[in-house]
C-alpha cells in the first residue's frame, strides 16, 4: 500500500484516499481513539456523517477511570473546571463514591464538551476529521479494509490496514460486516425531558406507588425530569416520545402537571442489553456503542466506550507501524469485551432493581443493607468508577501486575530528567508507557545501563523512579506500566529487573 505523505495518509491517483486507520465516527469514542493513535505515531482518517458536532445533552458523567485517563494525557486542564458529586448511586441506592487515588467520584461534564476537548485534541496531534462524510460499505479483502463514504464532494474512498467502527450504538459497520450482537431489546424504558418553566421539587430516585420519579433542577432554570410507570413497557420508536405524553406519564406517577413547561429536549431510553460477540473481525474493530448496548445508568455507557478506546488506540498504533507483538492487537478483544461483559452484567443489575415495581422491594432493602459494609460499598464504588478494572497480563504473579497504576508521586531528579513530570501521570502523556525503577542513585540512566540499555534500546519508553514511599508502590522493585496504565510486569524490591523484564517488553512493547 502507498505509505503516508501527510499526517493522515496519501492521496493517490483515482480519488482514493490511502491512510493506517479509518475510524468510522467522530463522537467522543472515535474521537479519543484517533488521539491516541496518532500518539502512537499512525496515520488516521476520521469519518463522521454529521457536518458538526453535536450540542444534545446525552451523557454528563464522567467517572474516576475516565479522568485519570484524561489527566494522563493532559487533559483534565481542558476541562472547564468540572464539579464533583461523590454521592453516587447503585439502582438508586445512595452509594458513597470516595476512594483512595486521585480523580474519585463523578464529574458533570456535558457530552458535547468532552466532545469539543477530544476533538481540538485528536486534530491537534494530526488526526484528520472529515465531517461530513457518511460510510455506506465496508469491504475487507484480508490485505487492507476499505470505506466508502459519501460526502459533500461527492464519494470518496479510503483504504487503510484497519477500520476501527466507533459509529455508536445503531452502528453502520456492525451491519455491513454482519457482526453477531447478541442479547436482548429494550423490555422497558424511562423518559426523559429536559424542561423550562416548571417548578417541581428535586428528587434523586423517588420510588412511588405507580412508577420511578427522578427531577433535577440545573443552575440555568431548565429540570431534567425521568419517569418510568411501573409494568409499562418499552415501546418500539421511530423517534423521540412526544413531550405531552411524558407530562402524562409524570402526572399518573407523581400527581403532578408539568404539561405547561417548554421541552427543551426529550429523549426516552429502554434498558436492551447486548454485546457483539467478537470486538475484532478481521481488520475491522468496534469500540463504544458500536460494540455493546446497555442502558445508560449511572452514566457508565460513555466511560465503558471511552476506555475501550484508550485500551485500543495504542495497541492498534503499534500494530500498524510494525512495533506490535503478534497477540498484541487481540487482546483488545480479550481485555475489553470481559470488562463490557461485567459492566452489562452490573447495569442489569441495576436496571432490574430501579425499574422494578413493588416486587423488588424485598431485594432493594438487602442491597441498602449490603452498601451498609464498607466491603461492598468499595467494591460497588471502584466497579462504577472503572477503578478496580485488572487485565490477565499473564506473567509472574504480583500485586499490581494487570492494575491500573494509581498516581504515583516521583522522586525529583528523576522526574525532571528522564520521565518529564512530577508524578506517574505526567511521565505517561507521551503514550509510550513508564518503567519505574526502585529509586537509589539520582543520576541513573537506564539507557546507558549495560544490562538494560540494550533491553529499552529504541522502544523510548519514559523511566523514572517513585518517591520514597510513594503510596501503592511499596511491594514493588521495578514495574513496566502500558501506555494505557496498566501495569504488565512488577518484581518484589531488591530483585534485578532482567528477570522477566525482556519478556514483558517483548510481549507488550514488540521487539526491540
Ligand atoms: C439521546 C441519548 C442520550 C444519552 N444519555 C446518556 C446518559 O445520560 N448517560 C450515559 O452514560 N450515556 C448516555 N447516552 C449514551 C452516550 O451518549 C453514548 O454511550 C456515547 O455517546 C457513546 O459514544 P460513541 O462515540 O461510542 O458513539 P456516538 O456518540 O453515538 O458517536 C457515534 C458517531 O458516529 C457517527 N456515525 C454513525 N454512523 C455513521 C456512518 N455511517 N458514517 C459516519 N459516521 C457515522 C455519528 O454521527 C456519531 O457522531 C445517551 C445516548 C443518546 C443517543
């Protein structure tokens, strides 16, 4: 194939548009996948059907997970000072969100501001976003995938080594390629409006007699109200429900009339549950909402897409630039559809619980007590924030091996000198991973090491050394952390690190 001349790709002779990667989709998913490849050094081409951004409300949590990603490549400063609510929910349940590490809680950001951050992001690394351009047919020879796309200009064809399909959850590309999406449709629903002129009392998950009652009213007038009237199930729409018979079904559940407030926006969501069975087939991937469906309780459907990216982007990078260990690109599907599987599982959970009627009632007061023990409510909480996700990283058993590796603090020689920032998530913005190393002497180099020099030799992998008893690396000698995060190999302190060393570089960093 004819190799970039621009940062996207090249155009060759005939209109054709040759590129590494096209990625069919430029909401936040797409958007951050394309950011973290051209990190990785690949060639992308974005294709997004919509001529500009969308300005819907949608999703407007952000959970822990989500923002030390963000924060590791230095974008928590773009985000427009967000507020934080540790007051969580687990079906409704109040759930404590706090836990130890850097970013706990829930973050209010609007959709289309992550999209906007994402966006100026992925274009500014040389991503290139074609907006108006819809996909109509995929065709995968084994060799190279190629996308038709139908723009302003006319059609234009892209041919690239993969297709990544983050063209959410009615997703095109599933449907050209015939992807297997098992599990179930929408059996019930809440409706949604956001509306002005009205004043109802704020509720978080009121459960009455005759259904579900959630209002919340925003600082600028307009309350977004959800109802759900118990047994009434999901209806089969074309669009969004009109907003008369939203007013209705909040009057029949709460007693009230809000039919004369101003719908600013409606919107309804059902709880259908599934996911494709294979995240990757053959050269086409799925990310986000293209892969799985679920309800969007507790706003996990975004974090769940946003963090299939950042386990893709990198992976997918290194594969295409010929860095890549022969496993290394199906472990996308490996680590990511376990974790889609857990979450769907989780939102069930939830959605069986809140959308329940009197029946349920028995089952929600065990739960309340179950949050009652610390235990649970940690675990419930780290599950929801994306915290206590570990990857089978295979090799020696350790404490953090598979674990994100939570801010760690560096010791200051090393961290001005080789790493280049003052904690663990500074020294990642590169997108090239970490070696932390068991501190000692401040001017050590691994790179003019005799043992391991040759071991990182050409890799640029970032190294540096914590701070004495920086917290969480404490039973840890040297650790090998992925650009993702995620720690791949650690070994207990006082060992050399060329014991297992080699293996884990060769296996999660290509050879050198
Ligand atoms: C109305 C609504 C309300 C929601 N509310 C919440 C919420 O409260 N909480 C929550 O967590 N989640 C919510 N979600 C879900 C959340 O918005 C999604 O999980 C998130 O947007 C997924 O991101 P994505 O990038 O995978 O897909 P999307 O954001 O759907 O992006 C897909 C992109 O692909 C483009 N595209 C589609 N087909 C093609 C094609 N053929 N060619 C080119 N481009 C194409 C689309 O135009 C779109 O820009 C809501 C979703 C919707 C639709």
């Amino acid at each position: 194939m004819p190799r970039a001349s621009t940062e996207s790709g090249a155009d060759v002779p005939g209109g054709r548009l040759d590129t590494q990667v096209i990625v069919v989709g430029a909401g936040p998913v797409g958007l951050l996948l394309a950011g973290e490849l051209r990190l990785g050094g690949a060639h992308v081409v974005v294709l997004e059907r919509r001529t500009a951004p969308t300005t819907e409300s949608r999703a407007s949590t952000l959970h822990a997970r989500t923002m030390e990603i963000l924060d590791s490549r230095g974008l928590w400063d773009g985000l427009p000072d967000p507020p934080n609510d540790l007051r969580g929910h687990f079906a409704g349940i109040p759930l404590d969100l706090s836990l130890p590490g850097s970013r706990p809680g829930q973050w209010k950001v609007p959709q289309f501001d992550t999209e906007r951050l994402l966006g100026r992001w992925a274009a500014g690394l040389g991503a290139d976003i074609r907006r108006g351009h819809e996909v109509r047919a995929v065709t995968d020879t084994g060799g190279y995938v190629e996308a038709e796309a139908v723009g302003d200009g006319g059609p234009v064809l892209v041919r690239a080594d993969y297709l990544v399909a983050c063209d959410g959850e009615d997703s095109t590309v599933r449907h050209l390629v015939g992807a297997d999406f098992p599990g179930h449709d929408a059996r019930r629903e809440l409706l949604r409006a956001d509306v002005e002129g009205i004043e109802v009392s704020d509720r978080r998950f009121e459960r009455l007699p005759d259904g579900l009652a959630i209002a919340a009213r925003r600082a600028d007038g307009v309350t977004r109200v959800m109802v759900h009237e118990h047994g009434a199930p999901a209806v089969d729409r074309d669009g969004a429900p009109a907003f008369g018979e939203i007013a209705q079904a909040w009057k029949r559940v709460t007693g009230e009339d809000i039919s004369g407030g101003t719908p600013v926006w409606v919107n309804a969501f059902g709880d259908a549950a599934r996911q494709l069975a294979r995240y990757r087939h053959g050269r086409v991937l799925f990310a986000g909402d293209a892969a799985h469906r679920q309800m969007p309780i507790g706003g996990q459907a975004l974090n769940l897409g946003l963090q299939d990216a950042f386990n893709l982007g990198w992976k997918l990078a290194a594969e295409v630039t010929g860095r890549a260990h022969t496993e290394l690109l199906d472990s996308y599907h490996q680590e990511r559809h376990t974790i889609g599987r857990r979450v769907l599982s989780a939102i069930e959970a939830q959605a069986l619980l809140l959308l329940g009627g009197p029946e349920v009632e028995p089952l929600r007061s065990l739960v309340t007590e179950l949050i009652g023990h610390e235990d649970v409510r940690a675990h419930l909480a780290a599950t929801i924030g994306g915290l206590d996700i570990r990857y089978d990283v295979g090799g020696p058993a350790h404490p953090l091996a598979g674990a994100r590796l939570p801010r760690t603090p560096l010791a200051a020689s090393t961290s001005a000198s080789t790493s280049g920032g003052a904690t663990s998530t500074d020294a990642l913005r590169s997108g090239r991973g970490l070696l932390l190393g068991p501190g000692g002497d401040p001017n050590f180099d691994p790179n003019l090491d005799p043992v391991l020099g040759p071991l990182l030799s050409g890799r640029g992998i970032p190294f540096a050394t914590p701070a004495p008893s920086a917290p969480g690396t404490e039973g840890a000698g040297w650790t090998l952390v992925r650009p993702d995060g995620h720690v791949v190999w650690a070994n207990p302190p006082g060992r050399p690190p060329e014991e297992g060393l080699t293996e884990a570089l060769n296996r999660w960093f290509g050879p050198a």
